[in-house]
C-alpha cells in the first residue's frame, strides 16, 4: 500500500460524528496549514505563535508585525465557519466561495476592509487582475460566469479520481484568478474543503515545495494539463500524514 492510500484508509477510519471529532483530527494540521500557507504568500511568523493561536486563541511574547495576527485571526475564524458545512457535507458553489474569501481577508475590522483600488473581501474583482507569474486571468466582466462554470464542473463529483479533479478545480480556480488579492490562500483552502466533505484526508502545501508548485500551475496555464498538480498533490497529502 502506498503511503497515500495509506493516509487515505487511516482518515476513513475514523468516524466523524460531530465537529468535535474533526477537530481532534486535524489537532496538529490546521496550524501546520496556516503556517506555510503564511510562508508560500511571503508572510514569516514563528510556527509556535501559529500553533499557540490556534490551540489556544491568544498569543504570548509576539512581537511581530500585529497583521499577522490579524491574518491569524482569519484563518481561525473561516476554520471555525467551515466545520460545519464539512460536517453537513455542503458542497462548494460560488456563494460559499465569496464567503471563505471575506473570511480570509476582511480581519477583524468591523469597517468594509478595502484590498486594493476599493476592490472589497468577499467580492469578486472589479478590475483586470491577473497573476504574478503567467499573467492570467478571467477578465472582470467575465469572472463571475467563469467562477460560476467552474462551481458546477466540480459540485456533486463522486468519481474515483478525486486527486485528479482536485488539482482540476485548484488549477483551474486559480488560472481564472476571481479576486483582487487572496487568490493563492483562498484557493488552497477551497482544494482541502472539496476533499473533506469526500471523507478525504486534507493536506498542506508545504512552503520548501514552493516552486515545484508553482511550476504545477503553470503547467496548466499553459497546457491545460492538471497532471502535474494531481502528482503533487498525491505526494504533498503522503508527506503530511508521514508517521
């Protein structure tokens, strides 16, 4: 048996039967998520400030930059919103994408929190963004048709080749490139959640992995060839679950 079918047939295992449970499962991940979720976007926070937020809802001794305990605060909080619709096993459409993405990006400011050039958290784009690396892009007057498309591709899948349509989804969501900013962290939540309500183990995108990744999306930028994502993916869900 393969070290991910491994990690797959241990997750499965287990039964799920209240948020409660999931939490214990994902006791060490979902700091381990957000840490080099924070190092892929260039962000640098100690992983033990990380894993104390996480476990224990405050931090002691920081004294970093305060935003990233705003970020912090972010990520907790769209993990808190999310345990439910994984344990409703909801299905990702684009609604509950906006949300996650208002989620991550808004803080804890009370006040509309502005991205960049009045682009709002939890709107799509209004102008052309496009992406760092291969300057793509759905255009702003065709985002949200092109974001809606892609939520009725992947919802309701229930195929054997989940990795497959996974990295599918996570490179084609990110080739469109629906938001000002957040697109990278949002869409790497988005990949987890799309496993979890499948009873699949999540998994991190380790930051040291960084430019194989990135080479993985380009390759369908490129090519439209998910392939190298999905090998990525395999090998990435492996490494996290390693004993």
């Amino acid at each position: 048996m393969s070290a991910y079918s491994a990690a797959v047939a241990k997750w499965q295992s287990h039964q799920l039967r209240s948020p409660a449970d999931l939490d214990r499962l994902l006791f060490d991940f979902t700091p381990r998520f957000t840490y080099h979720s924070a190092l892929l976007e260039g962000r640098e926070i100690a992983y033990s400030t990380v894993e104390e937020f996480f476990h224990t809802g405050a931090v002691s001794h920081f004294s970093g930059d305060p935003k990233e305990l705003v970020q912090l605060y972010s990520h907790k909080r769209c993990y808190d919103y999310l345990r439910e619709h994984v344990m409703a096993r909801d299905d990702l459409d684009t609604l509950l994408v906006l949300e996650i993405h208002r989620l991550l990006t808004s803080g804890t400011y009370s006040e509309p929190f502005f991205l960049a050039n009045g682009e709002r958290p939890g709107e799509l784009k209004k102008q052309n963004f496009v992406t760092a690396v291969n300057a793509v892009g759905a255009s702003a007057r065709d985002v949200g048709a092109e974001l809606d498309r892609l939520m009725e591709e992947i919802s309701g899948y229930c195929g054997a080749e989940l990795l497959e349509a996974a990295a599918y989804f996570h490179s084609r969501f990110e080739n469109i490139h629906p938001f000002a900013a957040g697109n990278g962290t949002v869409g790497r939540v988005l990949v987890n959640y799309f496993l979890l309500i499948r009873d699949h183990p999540p998994l991190i995108f380790f930051s040291e992995d960084k430019e194989r990744y990135l080479q993985c999306l380009s390759a369908y930028d490129h090519q439209r060839n998910p392939g190298p994502l999905a090998d990525f993916l395999e090998e990435e869900l492996a490494k996290t679950w390693a004993e």
